[in-house]
C-alpha cells in the first residue's frame, strides 16, 4: 500500500447497524486503530465518504435488487471485504422474511400500500456471499468487539484472522456455566460456532446459533445428546429458524 494507511471503509444494507455499534464501542482502542489506519466511510460515525478503500466492512443481509448492485460495486473495488456479524455472513434475522411470499410479505408490512406500489424492491434475503466473494467473517448478533480488534489487528499486520471453530459448548465449560440441558433446556451450542464467550448461556438463557454453525459439526452426537435429554431433532430444527433460515434452504438446494 505505498507506505501509506490502509483505508478502511465501513457498509450496512439490511440490518439495525448493531454490530458497527460494536465497533464504536472501542472506545479506549479508537485513538490506536485511527492512528494504523484511515476510515473513509462510516455511515455510523462520519458524514465523509470515498470510493477509494482496502478493507470493507459489510453489515447487513442483501433483500433488495439495489443492494446487490451495491455490493458488487464494494466488491470490485476492495481488495478484503469481511462480513460484519450475522447479518451479512447469515442472513441472520432478517431470513425470517423468507418464510413467506414477497407478496405476503409487501402487504403485512405496508398494508393497503402495498397496492399502490407493485414495484416495491424487495427480494427474498441473502448473507453477502450469496452474491460476492467474501474473504474473512466475523461472526454474531452483534459481533464481540475483541473478535473485530482481533481480525482488524491480523488484516494490519498481513496475515489471516484466525476464526474460532468449535462448538460453543467449550466456551461454555470455560466459563464455568451449567449445561442448559441439564436445566431442561434446548440449546444450539453443540452445533454453534463458537467466539462469544457463551454471553447468553452465562446470562441464564441459551444458545440461539447467532453465530452460524461450525464446519461438519457433530450432529450425531448432538442428536445422542437430544434423546438423552428427552428432546427431538424436530424441535432443534425449529430452534435453528431463528438465525438460520437462510442457511438451512441454501442446504436444501445444494449450496455451500
């Protein structure tokens, strides 16, 4: 790069910017970060923008057909994009949308002016790399801020981030926690991917799959797990839902 700053530019399309949030929460580490680096777009925290960028931050799931000319646009002129948080690496929450028909859809949420626009852009939802390349994830609803510093700090220093592939179940047992099924709960840690210290298990709740689930996880000792506990694959199934939606019909079609 010439000996000058990466420039690093920050994207949202169909999200609540939570996880660009995440990243303004760096508060004691912005001051190092700016001095490494030269944001040039951030919707979040600047009103400047350039087209003239290294590093893309995307936020968000894709649902309109003006999004995805965007984001090939982002993609051609990186050289990294990196998809922020489960929106844009998932799908995330928004998949939810996809249960129904965009007709149903366009009437539920504008009602009797769905009518008067039949030409509202809206397109079942996407993650990114449904339509682009995507180099490196950062997994979560909404990311770890150690995770983005982490990343960022190996994208600085040229090398590949180092993304964690186990289950959520190990960082659960590191912190101590008690396994929910044990309380007579379902969970997804088994098959989650793991980076987020089990924050919702630790809290009192369980695993929802925010993260998406980890490469070949072991389903059949999930299942073995299941039946102990007097549950059904079924009802995990409809857990996975929630946040993974997208992902369980891109596997029925035979996608990656």
């Amino acid at each position: 790069m010439n000996g000058e700053k990466p420039k690093v530019a920050f994207f949202s399309f169909t999200c609540c910017e939570g996880c660009q949030l995440a990243v303004l929460s760096c508060e004691k580490e912005l001051p190092d970060i700016l001095s490494l680096v030269n944001i040039v777009n951030f919707r979040e925290a600047m009103t400047g923008k350039s087209d003239d960028y290294d590093i893309a931050f995307v936020e968000g799931s894709i649902s309109r057909k003006e999004e995805i000319k965007k984001l090939k646009k982002i993609r051609k002129k990186a050289k990294v994009v990196v998809a922020l948080g489960a929106c844009s690496s998932t799908g995330g929450l928004n998949c939810l949308k996809n249960r129904f028909p965009m007709e149903e859809v366009k009437k539920i949420v504008y009602g009797k002016g769905a009518s008067r626009y039949p030409i509202l852009d809206t397109i079942p939802v996407m993650p990114i790399d449904s339509i682009v390349k995507v180099d490196y994830y950062i997994h979560g609803c909404p990311i770890p801020k150690k995770e983005f510093l982490s990343v960022l700090t190996s994208l600085l220093l040229g090398k590949s981030p180092e993304i964690p592939n186990h289950p959520v179940c190990v960082d659960c047992k590191l912190a101590g926690n008690i396994c929910v099924f044990e309380k007579g709960m379902r969970c997804l840690g088994p098959i989650t991917r793991a980076g987020c210290d089990a924050v919702c298990v630790t809290y009192g709740t369980y695993c929802w799959g925010c993260r998406g689930p980890v490469d070949n996880p072991n389903t059949q000792a999930h299942a073995e797990t299941l039946k102990r506990y007097g549950l059904t694959v079924d009802g995990v199934m409809k857990m996975l839902d929630l946040y993974g939606r997208c992902r369980k019909a891109r596997t029925q079609k035979g996608n990656r």
